[in-house]
C-alpha cells in the first residue's frame, strides 16, 4: 500500500464489470484505496474478452484495472457469499453494477450490506435507476446513447453518429468516483455511510445540458455539424496542402481580424459585409471555408501552425489515434509509464490529476484470481481451506 496516498486506509469492495464500475474504481485506487474486484472464477470480468490488442490482454480492462487486487468468487455459492459478506463488513466502500435487481437476488442489496456496516457506502450503478419504466432495460452504452439524445446532436445532418469513447459509462463511472469522495468527506462529520444510485442515463442526460436547454427553449435541436459548429464560422478542421487538418473555433472580432489579415492576407475580409460580424460570417460559411482551404492548400501543416501563432489565433491539429501516444506535450511531460501485468510491463498514462506532494500509485494490473489466497488468508483462512474452496467452485 502506498501510506502517503489521500485514500490509504480506505477499502473498496467492488462487484464490477466492463466500464462503469471498474472506471469509478480505478479513480479510488489510483488515490491508495484499496480495491478488491471481485470476480467470476475462470472468466473473470467480460471485459477481459472484448479485444486481445495489449500483449494479449483486452484494451478496456487495461485501461480501467490497474492498481487492483483481485478476488474469484462464485457468488451464488453459499461460501462465496459468506466470503463477500465478511469482507463488506469491514470494508468503507461496496460497488456493484449488476443486472437489476441482482444484487438484492444473491443478498447483497443496500439495506442488507447497510444493516451489517452503518459506516458502508454502497454505490449501485445502473442503466436507467432503480425504479421507472425503463428500470429493467438493457443499458449497453451505445443503447443509453441513443436514448439520451446524445447520437441525435453527434455526426453530421445527413448521418448522426454515436461517440467514439463509452460516453455513457465512462459519465456514470465519473459521477460514482465524484459521489463516492463525497459520501467519505459527509461521513467524517457523520459518522454515517451513505447509499447511492447512478444510472447511466441521468449521468448521460446531465451531460447533455446544452443541446437539452437549447431544444427544450427553442423547440429545435442543435444542427448536427460535424466538426463545424451549429452558429460559428470558421469552425472546424481545414485542410492543408500536405493534408494535415487543422482544426478553427475563432469565436471573437479581435481573433477573426487577426485571422483574415495576417494568416489569410486578406485585410478586405474584415469589412466585408459577408464577413464583418459572427452571424454573417455563418450565413456565408461555405464561402468561407473556401477560401481558407484554398489558402491552406499553399501551405503544409507545419507552416499553418506557424502563421496562426504568430496571429495568436487558437487552433489545434485534428489528430489520429496513431498520433496520440508519441504526442509532444504527453511525450515532454513524461505522462507514459509502464504498469506490471499478466503479461509483462504496459505503458499507461499517468492520473489526469497531479497533487502536490504525491507519487501517483501505478500498480500493477492483475490476472483473474490473482489475490484470492492472500485475501483469503487475511480473513483467517487455512492454505487447505483455500483448496477446498477451490475444489468446491467457490473460488
């Protein structure tokens, strides 16, 4: 354990799977908790099986398991549930994401777990909530998508798209973690736990504020617009000569004088009526994005970049994902660092979150089961009990 972590001390019980869980878990690790996963024997998480592009291993559960001990239990086994129970009743956090109604099925609901430990904070992840009439309803990310408007404003007119990331659980993920650290700070002056109810879609229609508001006040959703923008000009990816895109959001006078004089030479575009002020400059777009692309088409990506600094117009690159690893400013900053595995060491990005006076805990990712003898042992376990658990399938 890593004593000068802000959560060291803190014990998590997590009945997690795919997304959701496991990236609301990970946050808690990466700070000292420590997280116990708790998972099936043999197979392990489902999301150990979605790809094998890490050395073997599946990207999502490289991304989201590091820093974790894990624990096989077949939890429909009497002794795999006595094993869950004892553990909750002294741990500080329960996570579950389960099928509806399944944790209240094999015991483990919040007022049980709650009854056994007042202090518990017992965070259950779900697609929809617990009650309403899409409380049973599948929740796969790309469903909630869909059912929270958020396909509806991505892509463009002609084919609206879904995100390329697990927007949905990834959200959920964030407000579990966020509500979590809360209901620690609450207990410190409670002395109480606390449970919580996260479901994919209200994480995912909070999310959705400003397409939300906009439509529910204008009755009109926003113009799905690629990687332009619904009521600004320029804005967007342009293409350079060499076919680097760089990526426009000018959004203010002093930055479109700045742009059109200096970057596309053009000291008359300031005046003209087309493109004097924002809302005529949206109106005359795609004359507009001609005349940069045919601009832009002189140069390469690096000279594009040099003009609009020197313009000091805010600009980007529009970058591929074979891009993104070896990216300057990860690359500088030393974000990359290798993480143990099942498979030898694998390079993963630091905590977005950097605090002063703390080492950031990269520990290593674990194969199914990894830490059932030792767990087990912590909870008075023989070596032969151990086996027999083993022999009955409860482990």
């Amino acid at each position: 354990m890593h004593a000068e972590l802000p959560l060291s001390g803190i014990t998590v019980i997590s009945c997690e799977q795919a997304v959701a869980a496991p990236f609301a878990s990970r946050q808690l690790a990466d700070l000292g908790a420590r997280v116990i996963k708790i998972e099936r024997p043999g197979t392990g998480d489902f999301a150990r099986g979605y790809d094998t592009t890490v050395n073997g291993m599946a990207s999502h559960f490289v991304w989201l398991n590091r820093n974790k001990e894990s624990l096989s239990l077949d939890l429909k086994h009497p002794q795999g549930k006595a094993i869950l129970k004892d553990l909750v009743a002294e741990a500080d956090v329960f996570i579950q994401n389960f099928a509806p109604g399944a944790a209240e099925r094999l015991g483990f609901g919040a007022e049980e777990l709650r009854g056994m430990n007042d202090r518990l904070i017992y965070a259950s992840i779900s697609g929809y909530g617990p009650d309403g009439p899409y409380k049973d309803a599948k929740a796969y990310d790309a469903l909630v998508q869909a059912e929270a408007g958020l396909v509806s404003v991505t892509g463009t007119e002609d084919q609206p798209a879904k995100t390329g990331i697990s927007t949905a659980d990834i959200s959920a993920g964030m407000y579990t973690y966020s509500g979590i650290l809360t209901a620690l700070f609450n207990r410190e002056k409670t002395g109480e736990g606390a449970t919580l109810q996260i479901s994919l879609f209200d994480s995912l229609v909070e999310w959705m504020g400003y397409p939300l508001y906009f439509t529910h006040g204008s009755g009109t959703r926003p113009t799905r617009a690629g990687t332009s923008h619904a009521a600004i000009a320029p804005y967007g990816a342009f293409t350079c000569g060499d076919g680097t895109q760089i990526m426009l959001a000018i959004q203010n006078e002093r930055e479109w004088k700045s742009f059109a004089t200096q970057v596309l030479g053009r000291d008359d575009m300031v005046t003209d009526e087309r493109f004097d002020r924002a809302a005529h400059r949206y109106a005359h777009r795609d004359e507009l994005q001609t005349i940069i692309e045919g601009v832009f088409a002189d140069f390469t990506g690096a000279q594009c970049d040099e003009l609009l600094e020197t313009a000091k117009v805010a600009h980007s690159r529009q970058r591929d994902m074979t891009e993104i690893a070896d990216h300057p400013q990860l690359v500088e900053r030393e974000r990359w660092q290798d993480v143990g595995s099942p498979v030898g060491p694998i390079p993963m990005l630091l905590p977005p979150v950097e605090m002063s006076g703390v080492e950031p805990r990269m520990d290593p990712i674990p194969g199914v089961g990894d830490h059932t003898e030792s767990i087990l042992g912590g909870l008075g376990f023989s070596p032969t009990q151990v086996a027999e658990l083993h022999r009955e399938g409860a482990i």
